[in-house]
C-alpha cells in the first residue's frame, strides 16, 4: 500500500465538507423518510440524524461534551451498550427528540463549522489523551478520533440514511475517495494480509498490498458497509474496521 493517508489540513477540508454535505442530505428528506429503518439497530433515520446532531454539539462546545459524558454514561446501564459511547448516543437523541424535522436541518446546518473549529481548537496536550476504541484499532489518541474518526462517522451515517432511503449518495473522487482511500489504508495496515481490492463507483479505485492476495471486486460503498458490521464479510473482507 501506497496510499497517502490524510493529515491535518485535508482533514479539516473533508471535515468542513462532511458536514455540509450531510446537512444537505437531511434537508432533501421526504417526511416519510425520515421513519426510514436504517442498518444501526434501533435507529430509523431520524433518530440517526437526531445523533449526528448531537455530536456535532459536543463537539463544538467542551461543556456540551461534558454534560454528554456525565449524563450519557449512567445510560449504558439502561440499554444494550456495546460501547461506553452507546450512552452518550442515547442521550444525543432523547435530548433532542422534541425538535421538527425543520429545526434539525436547521441546526445541522449551523453545527458543521462550530463543530470543526471546536475540534481544531482542542489543545495540543488535549489531544495526545489516549483513549481505547476497541478492536481491531485499541488506544489510540484523541486526535484520531477529531481529525478523521468524527468525520467518518458523519460520513458512514450518510451513507447509512441513503441506504435506507434508496437514493443515490452525492460522491466525489476529492472527498468520498479521499476518505475511502485513507480507511482502505488504516484497514490493510492493521490486517496486513495480501489483496488485490476493485472497489467501484465514483469513490472507488484499485488497491493492493503484498503478492498473490485474495481478489476482491466490489461497489466502494459496499466495502465500506462491510468494514463496519452492516454487510457480512468472508475472507479478507472478514476483517472489521469500525466506522
């Protein structure tokens, strides 16, 4: 693999983008839509929208992101938590479940660039905190998860929503490839196994790493739902890389 994995200023770009992005995905939402069951169990697409929303607040005010934390862990004890996050999802959603459809578009719209300027303002001290992700990726630091993880959970629940909408999802080689390329990276560096990956559409591109690997062919976005639990994987695609 020799994929150039995305640093600091592209992040910031891609970030920016999702955000817009995603806003404008839920502001094209029929009504029906919006009860749409999504991949996420429990979650139709509302209530997804309602988590991005959430964490789009938390991420822009270190206040918001504490209250999220001391409220939202007691949570995990009332649910079926898989992670310690699961409760700070649940309280993203039952927090903001009194808002219309109109205000969470609203405010998904003003969100994205408080957002990322919240997380480009953390602290350099602050973001070298260590915290754990579970397998396959364990500690890392924080910065992982503010330059390029809350990213790409925006962006795989926009995926999520068109998925269970049934609608073609905007992409771009710039943005979309971009960040399929930089997991397609992540995910063979941490497996190590050879492959031969054909990923298609318009986020897709070919990629290999060693000799004599498993040939795989499939839409980028697929492999994407794959990585992350909503599709079966075999072979080289059983290995998970959590989105």
């Amino acid at each position: 693999m020799n994929t150039s994995r995305i640093m600091r200023p592209e992040a910031r770009v891609l970030a920016e983008e999702e955000f817009v992005r995603f806003a404008d995905t839920a502001a094209s939402l029929a009504p029906d839509e919006w009860a749409m069951p999504t991949d996420c169990i429990g979650w139709d697409v509302r209530r997804m929208t309602l988590h991005v929303l959430g964490s789009g607040d938390a991420q822009s005010s270190v206040r918001e992101f504490v209250h999220q934390l001391r409220r939202g862990m007691p949570l995990n004890k009332e649910i079926d938590s898989h992670h310690w996050v699961d409760g700070l999802n649940e309280l993203q959603i039952r927090e903001r479940g009194h808002l219309s459809n109109g205000e969470v578009v609203a405010r998904l719209t003003a969100v994205g660039p408080r957002a990322v300027r919240g997380r480009w303002h953390t602290p350099p001290p602050m973001r070298y905190l260590p915290l754990s992700f579970g397998p396959p990726i364990g500690w890392a630091p924080l910065k992982y998860l503010l330059d390029v993880g809350f990213t790409r959970d925006v962006w795989a629940h926009r995926i999520d929503i068109h998925a269970a909408i049934g609608r073609p999802m905007q992409l771009t080689d710039a943005h979309d490839g971009r960040l399929v390329a930089d997991i397609v990276a992540e995910w063979a560096g941490i497996h190590g196994q050879p492959f031969e990956l054909v990923l298609d559409g318009p986020a897709g591109g070919k990629f290999t790493q060693g000799v004599g690997g498993e040939r795989v062919e499939i839409d980028a976005l697929d492999f994407i739902r794959t990585l992350s639990g909503r599709l079966p994987g075999t072979g080289v695609l059983s290995h998970p890389l959590p989105l």
